[in-house]
C-alpha cells in the first residue's frame, strides 16, 4: 500500500486551522514551525529544540547530504534521523534552492527523490523549478510545465519507495492565474504535501502584497485537505497572515541566518543586536544577559544565544497563533500584526478584492467563542461582515410597511438601548421597520442579538474608510425604502404623515427576532417552514433571553445566549427538511455510515458524498442518507469543498440522531 499523509482539522478559524498531521515517526499538530537543520553545522541540535521550544518536526536538505561523502553514507546506512539525531518527523528539501541560489549544480530530479525515500525521510521533496520573481509569464510557465512533469514522475517513483509521504511544490512566480494552475495540476496527481515555493526573494523585499497573491491562488487550485507549506518563510511576521490564508507549516534557517548577522528576531521585526541598548524580550535568554553582554561575546556564543532566542520568539508566535484560532480571534492578530509594518499593512488589501473576498467566506465559521474587536480599517472587511451584509440583503424580510426608521449607532444590544423609543414607535403603528445605523453596517432590530453584532467591540469613533464601507451598506440596504433618521418626538409625529395610527396590540418582538434569525441563519423563509402552528417562546428567568421555541407543542430550536443563532433540535429538522429542497442544508452521507448517525455519532468526512455549498464551518446542518432519509441534526466543522476532500476527521457533529420509522 502506498503510504498517505494522514491530516485531519481539529479546529479553525478565518480560512487558517488547526490541524493533526500523522507521520511514521509520529503526530505533530499544526500550524507549526520546521526549524531548519543544516547536517553540516548543526547551531542547536533537534532534541534541544524539541526540549526547549516544543519542537516537533524539523526539516533539514538531503541535497547537502547526498554531497557529502560522510554524511551520504552514514545517511542510507541508517536512515537521515540519526544524521541529525531525532527520532521526530522530519522533512527533507531537494536542493531546488540551492540551485537557485548558486545556480546550475549538478541534481538528477529523480534520483534526489529516489535517495529521499533511501535515506527514510518522512516528507522528501520533489526537485521543483524555482520560479522567480523576475520571470516573464512564458518564463514561468515553462518552469510550471517542467515542475509538473518532475511532479507526476516523481510520484512514480513514490509508488515503488511507498513508505515517503511526497511534497509537491506550487510554482509559478508572480502570476496568480499560473500558480492556481499549477495547484490544479498538482493536486490531480494526488501529492500527500504541497509546499509554496519560490516566494523567498519577494519576503526578502518586503513585498507583502505578492506573497499573498501567492498563497491565495496556490490555496485556491489546491485540495483543501492536504497540509500546505510556505517555503522559507522563517520570520514570524508573517505567520499569522499566512496561516489565516490557509497555511500550515512553515520552515526557518532565518533563525540561524539572522543570528549570523547579529539580528534578533521579533514579531514585529528584525533588530540589529548593535543598535539596541535593551533586549524587548523576557525569553530565557534575554532574561539572563543584556545586550550589552550580548555585543561584547565572542562570535560563536552570541550567535548562539541569538538563534536560541530567535526561535523562543518564533515558536511563541506559533503559539499564539494556535490560541487565537481556538478563541476565534485570528483576525484581530493579522489586523494587530500587520499594523507593525506598512507593507503588511497595505497587502492585506488584497483580502478584500473580488473573487478573494467570496473565497475567504466559505471557510469562515458562523460564529466564535470570542466578540469581534476592531483594530483599525481593515476590520470592516473581514468575512463575517460581509457574509452578514449579503445574507441581510438576500434572507431578511422587513415588515410590510412604508418606512424603516433608523436609530444611530448605540449601546449593545441595541433593543434594550432603544427600548422605549421602540415602544413610542410601535405604539402609533406596528408595522414599522427599525434598524441600526451601526459601525458593522445596517442591523435589523431583530437581529441585534446575533453574532457578530451583540459580540462586536467598537470604539465611539471610527476611521473615515470604515465609515465610507458602511455608509455604502446602508445605501444599499435602503435603496427604494422610505427611511427617516431618529430624531426623537420630532420623527414621532412625522410617522403620522407616511402611517395612519393604528391602535393594535403591541408588536411581538420576540416572534420577530426569532423569524428573522432563522432565516438569516437557515436561507430565506426559513422561519416559515419552522414555524407555522402554536408558537411557545420560553426565555431565561435570569437573563430574559430567549431561551427555547417550541412549536405545537413540539421543540423546534435553542437560541444558543453565546451568539444568539440557533440550535436545531429534532423536530425543527423536520420541518426544514421537509421544506427545502435537497441539497440545501444537506450533508449527504454513505448507506453504510446511517447507522452511526441514528445511535448519535460524529459523520466522519470519508462517509460523505454530497454537501448543501451553502453550509459553513459551525453551521447547523440536516444529516440524510442518499435517498435524502433524514438521519439527524448536526452541526458542520467543515465546509462543502472539505468534507469531500478529506478522508480522515469528523465532518459533523451530530446533535440529534433521528431515527424514522
Ligand atoms: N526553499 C525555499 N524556497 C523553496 C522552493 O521554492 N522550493 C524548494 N524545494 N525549496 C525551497
Ligand atoms: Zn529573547
């Protein structure tokens, strides 16, 4: 059997995620960092790393290897772990950038991969072209052309040596369409690992804006259930951008390399150990010596004192990374990150531009377990806002009435800040739309309690471009509506003009919110499949929230009081599966995983066959089998794309196993 990698994602957050990636030496997590080890001159061995920074793979190069007579032998005589001493997974590259660096050096493609798999490397490297940035677009293309036909050869190759997990690099220089095409190309040859490769020379020159181009149209040609590598991408910086675009592994000889020149590494950049009078840093080095100390060592020691605390920093970014994904605050660190670097800064641009937005959308989940903070303008184009927009847009469905009257943004939640001008308003007519002119854009009264607008942490002010991004929304959604800004009795007295009083009781707010959450969560008319008959609201006796609904006597949902969206509960599963339309809301999976589902376990990704491509990470979902039986309600963890590439993990947690007569 031909071995394969075996990824599964634990938990995620933007389109980044936190993974499990088995090897035959072992299972590591990810998004994680693979300190390069040179086998000539190893600075710090891999088991100190792995004592002192938690490292857990380690990527080293069997081109130098296969070089040197010394370490040649010893390497196919008893494997590359004990070369460099580690009993981890350990990586290898295939000289592709030292023949870049150094130009034309004598490689076979095949036979670099065949030695590879000699020397018992956990992931060997195919010998891609490195694709510059300099390159013309035939240029590049003939270097794509020839990194797939190493590719396919190479997997050949994997087929004989079958115990190698192989990594296929993407290529492609600057040219967006090129690299999707050559993700494309690589991912029907079914690689187990697909670094980014050729991306050094532009992190070199700071330029941001490509490196993402880059990663997004290599990520969008690639299988989405396979681990993806930024090649030489060693500066943390970087990182959380790049994991938040999909990345899940990244290699550093900058460590090394930086210490080597007397710099030290930091999130927000590099440092010359010559110009700092203060180390900014508590790391177990920097808490024992000063930089003073630091200047005045011999070479050797402060290179390797540097590289130590160059890697405590790295890893600690690595960290928080991971422990921003597990809280969903992803975003706010690549927001807080690249405000540490202008070029960053501008690149994320990039995120927001069309065909990029709607890519970065599927991926991101429905909710979090953490408020959305701002942190300056690029907040307002984080995905969630505009999957909210465009739902509010497509899903909600305003009261039949003339006039939407709109309160200025306020206290959350806004129904209790507005309430008794809420009061005021229904009392003279019912039948009158409220929204909120907000900083996340225009919020429906009723939905005020929903994520992310009750979990939104603004400041009283905003700057000038997310206001021009929310005055456009509002614009949009009041295109052909009467609309009259709040301006207290005076607006009072004006509704007379467009509505006659009606003396009516007063208006079911609770009825409302719940109607215009589902069909915001659930697609549009959803609250008319769900709730038709007698309708019991139960609410908290200690908050007053809504708590469950029930509808003739049966429940239908939960209203979750962390993010106000719902939870779907047996007979609510019925009813929306009787009302829409296969595939929608669907995760369709195998005859022979039903069983599992009716006696309330997980659906593993490899059971399922078809997918709503509506349905987001988190979402509520219907489970049915292949004749659309309905099997149970549960909740997704990946999205339509995922769930049919990935052969290991869960796919959705079941809620509530159904089990029909
Ligand atoms: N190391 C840094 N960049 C690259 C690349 O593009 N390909 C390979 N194989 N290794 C690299
Ligand atoms: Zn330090």
């Amino acid at each position: 059997m031909i071995s394969k990698a075996k990824f599964e994602i634990k938990d995620r957050d933007a389109a980044g995620r936190i993974c499990r990636f088995t090897t035959k030496h072992g299972t590591i997590t990810t998004p994680t960092l693979l300190p390069v080890i040179n086998p000539n001159k190893i600075l710090i061995t891999p088991k100190e790393m792995k004592k002192l920074f938690g490292t857990e793979m380690v990527i080293t190069n069997a081109y130098i290897i296969s070089k040197d007579p010394f370490l040649r032998e010893k390497a196919l005589e008893k494997g590359v772990h004990k070369v460099i001493d580690f009993n981890g997974p350990i990586m290898t590259d295939s000289g592709t950038f030292q023949s870049y660096m150094y130009g034309d050096i004598n490689i076979d493609p095949l036979q670099i991969v065949r030695f590879q798999a000699e020397i018992k490397s956990d992931v060997g490297t195919i010998l891609d072209v490195f694709g510059t940035p300099e390159q013309s677009k035939k240029e590049a293309k003939k270097t794509v052309e020839e990194t797939i036909k190493r590719a396919k050869q190479s997997m050949e190759i994997k087929k004989e040596e079958n115990d190698m997990l192989l990594a296929c690099t993407v290529q492609g220089s600057i040219y967006p369409d090129l690299r999707k095409k050559c993700a494309e190309e690589l991912t029907r040859i079914k690689a187990d690992f697909y670094p980014i490769g050729g991306i050094v020379p532009l992190l070199e020159k700071q330029r941001y804006t490509d490196v993402i181009r880059c990663i997004i149209s290599s990520k969008k040609g690639l299988d989405p259930s396979k681990p993806v590598h930024l090649f030489g991408a060693g500066h943390p910086l970087i990182f959380p951008i790049a994991v938040a675009l999909g990345c899940d592994f990244f290699d550093s000889s900058a460590y090394a390399k930086y210490a080597n020149d007397r710099r030290m590494i930091f999130p927000w950049g590099t440092e010359k150990i010559d110009e700092l009078n203060e180390l900014p840093c508590c790391c177990p080095i920097c808490t024992k010596t000063t930089a003073t100390e630091l200047k005045k060592m011999e070479k050797n020691e402060m290179t390797l004192l540097i590289a130590k605390h160059n890697l405590y920093i790295s890893f600690s970014e690595i960290k928080k990374i991971r422990k921003s994904i597990a809280e969903g605050s992803l975003w706010e660190l690549v927001e807080r990150r690249a405000s540490t670097n202008p070029y960053l800064l501008e690149a994320l641009k990039e995120l927001r531009k069309k065909g990029n937005k709607e890519w970065l959308e599927q991926y991101e989940p429905i909710s979090k377990n953490k408020a959305l903070f701002y942190t300056g303008t690029h907040t307002i184009h984080r995905p969630i806002i505009y999957r909210c927009h465009k739902r509010i847009l497509q899903n909600y469905r305003p009261l039949p009435s003339t006039i939407t009257i709109v309160f200025p943004e306020g206290k959350k939640p806004y129904s209790k800040y507005y309430m008794k001008e809420i009061r005021k308003i229904s009392k003279k007519n019912r039948y009158i739309n409220i929204i909120i002119k907000s900083h996340l854009g225009p919020v429906p009264i009723e939905l005020d309690e929903m994520y992310p607008f009750a979990q939104s942490v603004f400041p009283e002010r905003v700057d000038e471009e997310t206001k021009r991004e929310t005055k456009k929304m509002f614009l949009e959604y009041t295109k052909n509506k009467k609309i009259l800004l709040w301006r207290g009795n005076e607006t009072l007295h004006e509704i007379n003009t467009y509505l006659p009083p009606k003396k009516e009781e007063n208006i079911d707010m609770d009825l409302r919110r719940v109607s215009a959450v589902a069909d915001i969560q659930f697609g549009k008319n959803a609250s008319q499949a769900l709730l038709r008959g007698k309708i019991k609201i139960v609410k908290s006796k200690k908050t007053g929230k809504i708590r469950n609904i029930y509808v003739d006597e049966r429940h239908v949902l939960s209203m979750r009081a962390s993010d106000g969206l719902f939870t779907l509960k047996r007979h609510g599963a019925y009813l929306l599966h009787n009302f829409f339309r296969y595939p929608r809301l669907r995760v369709v999976i195998k005859e022979e995983a039903a069983s599992f589902v009716e006696e309330g376990k997980n659906v593993f990704a490899r059971f399922v066959v078809e997918c709503d491509p509506e349905l987001r990470p988190f979402d509520e979902c219907l489970i049915v089998d292949e004749n659309d039986k309905l099997l149970g309600a549960g909740r997704t963890l990946l999205n339509r794309d995922e769930m049919l590439s990935f052969n290991y993990g869960i796919a959705v947690k079941t809620r509530e196993p159904i089990i029909q007569p």
